[in-house]
C-alpha cells in the first residue's frame, strides 16, 4: 500500500505527458474475459491489461503505423513509465508487441516521439536500412525526491529491426536540463527546407524549439507561447506540422499544445495554435485569436483565449504519426481518450484508459478565422458491417433511429423547419440510463450530457454537461457520431466542431433516438452503421 499511495502522490505532481524498475513484459497476458469485460471498447485501441496514457513515438515504417504508449505494467493506475508498443495496417487492428522502453538508471521513460532517419544523419543505421529513432524524456524520481528541478532529461533510442527491438543511446541524455522543472515530451521532425532536425519541447509554460543535424547534438532555437493561448496548467505533448488550407495554395504551420488543468470543460484538454515557422521561430497569425469562442457556459478567466482541438472532457496528450507517404498526404491523429480529473478511478478492472480512433485532421477557413477540423479515418470502414438508411422525414418530438446496435457510426443531416432550436441524440439503456449529444439553440453551442449515464460517483468531477462551439453559420446541422460501449465521439459540421467523451453504463446503450423537445427538424439524409468489434469473432460473440 505505502508504494500505491507513493505512486498517487507522484501522478498528482507529475501525471502528464509523462513515471523505475524493470519488469516483467505482460503484454500478452490478457483473457478473453478481460476483452468482453462491460466497459471494453470494441473498436478503439486499449492496452492488454493495466494502465495507458499519452499515446507517444507514432510513427509509420515499412507498412505499419506505429503506436507507442506510456503504460505501467505493474498496476491499473499511474506509476513507473515504460513505452507499450503496437502496430497497425490500418490503424483499426492492432498488434500488441512486447514494451520498447523500459526505465533505467537514467529514470523512467515519458512521452516523446519517434523518426524514421532516412537519410542516416545519426549514424545510428544505414541508407539501406534506416534508424528508426525514439526520442523521449527520461524523468529522475530519485532527484526529483532530493529537490532538484533537472529530473528531466531527454534521451535517444534506436531499432534497426522495425520497432521489434530497441537500443538506448550510450551516450544519453542527449539533452541536460537547464534547471527546469517541467522539461519534456519531445516532438521532433524533419524540416527539409533547413536541412534539419526540428525538436518542440514543452517547458513548463511555453514551447521551446531546438535543431539538430544528427539527432544527437541540439541547440536552441526560439521559445513560444508566453501569455498566448491558454495557460491554466502546465503545457505538455507538443506537436508541430504544416498543413495546407483546404481550397487554397496556402500552407500554415500548426502547433498542438496539451494542458493540464485549464481544459473548457475542465481538467486536460489540447490547444492548438496556427501560424508560420521558419526553422527558428514560430509566428502567431493576427487574427488566429481575434474572433474565437469559449466552449464554457461560465469559461474561467485562464480558458478566454484557448482555442481546442476537441472540446469534450476525454481527448489529450494527442500528437500526429510521423513518416506517413507523401502520396498519401493526410496528417494523421490519435489522443489519449480520458481525462487527468479522473483517469485513475474509472471503474474498470483488468485495464484502464483508451485511445481515440484515428483522426485525419484538415486546416480550412471558417467563419471564426482558420480552424483544423477533425474527421475520423476512412480505414473505419474495415469494420463496417450492416447499415440502416434513415429515410427523410419530419421529427416533431421524437424519433426512434435504431434500437440494435452498441457500436455503431451515425451520421445525420438536420434542417430546422422554422426557428433552430433545441435537439439531441439519446443513448439509453433498459435501465433508465443515457448520455445526451445535441444542440442547445440558446447558447448556440452543442453539448455532451453525461448526468445520468451510468457510475459516475468515482469522481466528482465526472458526471455534468460539456459544450462547444458551433463554428458554422449554416441554418441545417452535419452530424456525425461515433459510438463505442462506453464512449460517443461527435464530429459537427464537417468536423469543424469535435468533441470526445467516455461513460459507464451498467448495460449496454441499445436505444438512439432523436429528440426535438422545442420544434421540428427535418431529417434530410442519414444512416447508422454498425461497427463490428476488432477482436476476433469468439470474442465478440460472447
């Protein structure tokens, strides 16, 4: 008990994007009961068995997409950091392989990213056969305990064999601390027009950019974020990529930043910045905070200016994969889908926390200036099995959509007859549970309900309501939802507006209605898939 009250006591300083001893790989020791256990995601990825955060080192090489994830193997909450490790054809089934990175005298291994160095400038591998490189924070507990503020350190590991296995760096750290206390979760990329190695370091209550030749060898660079954006909490998991405006010659540089606390919801959530970078410096476009709005019905003083990558309670630590085809072109997503107010007490039992499904993210002009809009990756069809088509039709009330799937992906398009007004979708269940996403036409805001949808008394910060921000200036509402049995992701007018949140129900949401309590809505076009699980058949079945 006195080592599971030190590990709480160390997550509720250090819980983020980021804790030593090795041990046994457990990765595969997972029973087809812990896969049907009640709360068991049937298609987002969650760990064998015990505890997941921030996904880390995402990466695509020789046909996979890599997935990196810090994991204790010991425990279902928080404690000693390693890397998990799985990989994916489509980013919808996964393989669990062994852990990658396991703690050492250095200390335990948090967040970071992982390159393919294709042009061997480390030396690590060769032209025919690359490095694939890991770049991580390496946190010292032991220094941290004697009060020091350099616990954090960055360091480098290499795999010659896709990720099977890895070798650390003999001369880590590759990056000393300065005397920062919160010094971690390395981002690095390639900036082909410097020749170059970009790193985007989150530094307590900035960002902080550094550039290599080699992977091995940083100077710095700039820093950004001072009184910028959101600052209720320590910035952590930084992500830094260009990205072309939809329907434009434009290219911008997007900057992804999590915080915790500070979130519009509360708790953890992810901002986003959009502007220009040179190699050094990271440019704020003017207007990008001139004209945006709070998700919150009464927004704390330090959210006024935070722009979010999803609005709902369960999205964080989210960063982009690295490496994926020119030809291919999209920029790729997946966040840790909880939330740091209660990550530790969800009521599940052989495993906690999972994984968003994958995301491709756009940057497109909208009426409150340049946003990214998110929209769930096309390989979702994978696992599509029968679909109902809704036909078109007026709702005054209430309409009942399906009543035979749990897992599902629907999509609506709704016109207001007259006045918009108040709508939602309803999940429920045989037991008078339910979860609400809808539209509240008074704030003009869409929201997530969570109040009545099942055990929420294992915090007090998780039960209440969540909104966002409609973006869009159109009449009629583009909706699209993805429900799994215990959580809903709901992707607004094109993905402009998204926002994520889990629940746990005590049975299953069999139920989706359409509810229209103030007026009329005409159901113009629909259809509600059903999502087949990612397990195999025997499992699923049962």
């Amino acid at each position: 008990m006195k080592r599971l009250h030190l590990i709480l006591a160390l997550g509720t300083i250090l819980f983020g994007c980021g804790t030593n001893q090795q041990t046994a790989d457990t990765s595969g020791q997972e029973t087809d009961s812990g896969l049907n256990e009640i709360h068991r995601p049937q298609f987002h990825f969650t760990p064998r068995a015990k505890w997941m955060n921030d996904p880390n080192g995402m990466v695509y090489h020789n046909g996979e997409y890599h997935l990196f994830y810090q994991h204790n193997p010991d425990s279902t909450v928080w404690g000693p950091m390693h890397w998990g490790h799985a990989v994916s054809k489509d980013m919808v089934h996964w393989e669990h392989l062994p852990i990658a990175l396991y703690p050492d005298s250095l200390g335990t291994i948090f967040s970071g990213s992982a390159v393919v160095d294709i042009g061997n400038t480390s030396g690590l591998g060769s032209e025919e056969n690359p490095a694939m490189v890991a770049i991580y924070t390496y946190h010292n507990a032991e220094a941290e305990r004697a009060g020091r503020n350099d616990f954090q350190t960055q360091g480098l590991a290499f795999s010659l064999d896709n990720g099977r296995t890895w070798e650390k760096y003999k001369k880590n750290p590759v990056m000393e601390n300065p005397g920062i206390r919160d010094f971690r979760d390395p981002k690095v990329s390639w900036y082909e027009a410097g020749k170059k190695w970009i790193m985007t370091l989150a530094v307590s209550d900035h960002i902080s950019f550094y550039s290599s030749k080699n992977l091995l060898d940083w100077q710095h660079e700039s820093d950004f974020g001072k009184g910028i954006g959101a600052h209720g909490g320590v910035w952590e998991c930084p992500d830094l990529f260009k990205m072309p405006v939809e329907g434009t010659n434009q290219e911008k540089w997007v900057l992804l930043v999590s915080i915790n606390p500070g979130g519009p919801n509360g708790g953890s959530a992810t901002q986003y910045f959009v502007g220009e970078f040179d190699g050094k410096s990271f440019t704020l476009d003017k207007e990008f905070l001139a004209d945006q709005n709070t998700s919150s019905t009464e927004p704390a003083e330090e959210n006024k200016d935070g722009v979010w990558l999803d609005y709902g309670r369960d999205n964080y630590a989210g960063v982009t994969w690295a490496n994926v085809p020119e030809q291919d072109g999209r920029r790729l997503f997946m966040g840790w889908m909880s939330n740091w107010d209660y990550a530790n007490q969800v009521p599940t039992e052989n495993w906690r926390s999972a994984m968003t499904i994958a995301r491709t993210l756009t940057l497109e002009n909208t009426a409150a200036g340049l946003r990214v809009a998110s929209k769930p990756v096309k390989e979702l069809q994978n696992i599509f099995d029968k679909k109902i088509s809704l036909k078109d039709t007026t709702v005054t009330n209430e309409l009942l959509l399906s009543e035979q799937f749990t897992t599902f992906d629907l999509k609506l398009s709704l016109e207001p007859v007259g006045q918009q007004t108040d709508f939602a979708i309803e999940l429920s269940n045989d037991v008078n549970q339910k979860v609400l996403i809808g539209y509240d036409a008074t704030k003009g805001q869409y929201y997530i309900d969570r109040t009545s949808s099942g055990a929420n008394n294992f915090s007090e910060n998780f039960a209440g309501i969540q909104y966002a921000p409609r973006i869009s200036t159109a009449t009629g509402f583009d909706l699209r939802l993805l429900v799994d049995v215990a959580s809903v992701e709901l992707f607004a007018d094109g993905g402009k507006t998204a926002m994520t949140a889990i629940f746990f129900p005590d049975e299953k949401f069999t139920k989706v209605r359409l509810l229209t309590p103030n007026g009329r809505y005409k159901l113009t076009a629909g259809e509600i898939v059903n999502l087949k699980s990612i397990y195999d058949e025997r499992v699923a079945k049962q």
